[in-house]
C-alpha cells in the first residue's frame, strides 16, 4: 500500500510513435494539434490531478521517455522513484502490444520496487484500422495487475482516465504488481 504522495511519478512506456507525448500534451493542454508539440526531450509535464470520487488532488509529474525507447532500454533515472507506469501501445498496430510487454519486463527488471501500472490502447479514434480488441487488451491488463482503458488523444477519449484513474488506486491503497 503506498498511499498518494502529494508527488506523483509516473512514467510512461511504450513504442515509439503509439502517442506518449500526445496523451500527456492533451491532458496538460488540451490540445492535439503539431503547433501544441512541445520540443522533443522535455524530460517530464506536471500537471495536477484531482482523485475521481475523493476531490483530492496531487501533483503528477508525467515522464515523456523523449525518444529514449528507441534504444530499447531505459535510462536507471527515468524509473527511480516513479509510482506509477502507463505502459501505452497503439490500437492499431499489433506489434506495439507486444512491445508494451517487452517494456513491462523492462520495468520489473530494472525499476526494483512495486508501482501501480495503467495500460492503454491509444488512438481509439482510428476505428476503422483496429488491429488489437478492446478485450485482448483488458485480458493483458488483467493477467499484470494493472488498470486498462483504451483512449484517443486526438479526440481526447479517457485521456484523463488514464492520470486520474493512476491517481485513484494510489489514493485507494488498492494493492500494486
Ligand atoms: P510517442 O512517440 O509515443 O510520444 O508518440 P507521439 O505522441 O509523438 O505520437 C505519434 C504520432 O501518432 C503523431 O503523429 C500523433 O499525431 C499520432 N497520434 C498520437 N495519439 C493519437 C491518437 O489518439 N489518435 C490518432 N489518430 N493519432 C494519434
């Protein structure tokens, strides 16, 4: 049980290109558009989050991996410290689901200690080019422990479900993987 620190790390993890940057612009902002893109290598966004149901709120410092997952391994700073993850693939390319399991085994191996995980299925907006079901996902979700929602920075769809819904288990003290 960690309880929510009134700072919240939260990395995000996922292949290159399936939307990290846009979710967390679109929750900051509000935005999705290439003039609301910060530069590259920003290494994180705060953002304050309020905990559905509670009306508490936090401090979450979003961590944008800035092209590093290229390198298929991460910098030890990125995750020391972090609370939570939200390991993002790309609705519509399978093989990012698979590459969101080669980062939740990065995560376990590298990151020594427990954190409450998020998986997304961004750009839920793509419907006609669907590669990966709803439910694949949520049984993935399922089968680690972590909390599942599929989104759509562009339309904005859960995006803040995402970030709240982090916040809410780790104001729950709902066990953590
Ligand atoms: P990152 O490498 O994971 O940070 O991915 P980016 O945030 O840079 O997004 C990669 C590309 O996907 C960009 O061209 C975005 O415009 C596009 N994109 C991101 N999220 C969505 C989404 O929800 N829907 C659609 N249609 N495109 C998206």
């Amino acid at each position: 049980r960690l309880g929510l620190p009134p700072h919240v790390k939260l990395v995000l993890l996922g292949d290159s290109g399936v939307g990290k940057s846009c979710l967390a612009l679109r929750f900051k902002h509000g935005c999705f558009d290439p003039g609301c893109r910060t530069t590259v290598g920003a290494a994180f966004t705060a953002a304050t989050v309020t905990v559905p149901g509670s009306g508490a709120t936090c401090k979450l410092e979003i961590w944008d991996t800035a092209g590093q997952e290229r390198y298929m391994s991460l910098a030890p700073l990125y995750y020391r410290g972090a609370h939570a993850a939200a390991i993002v693939y790309d609705i519509t390319e399978r093989r990012t689901l698979a590459k969101a399991q080669y980062w939740l085994e990065e995560l376990r191996r590298y990151a020594g200690h427990s954190m409450v995980l998020m998986l997304v299925g961004n750009k839920s907006d793509l419907v006609s080019q669907r590669q990966v079901g709803e439910e694949e996902g949520r049984q993935l979700a399922d089968s680690i422990g972590a909390l599942f929602v599929e989104s759509s920075a562009a339309s904005g769809s859960n995006v803040a479900e995402v970030f709240e819904g982090v916040a809410g288990r780790l104001a729950g003290g709902m066990p953590v993987s």
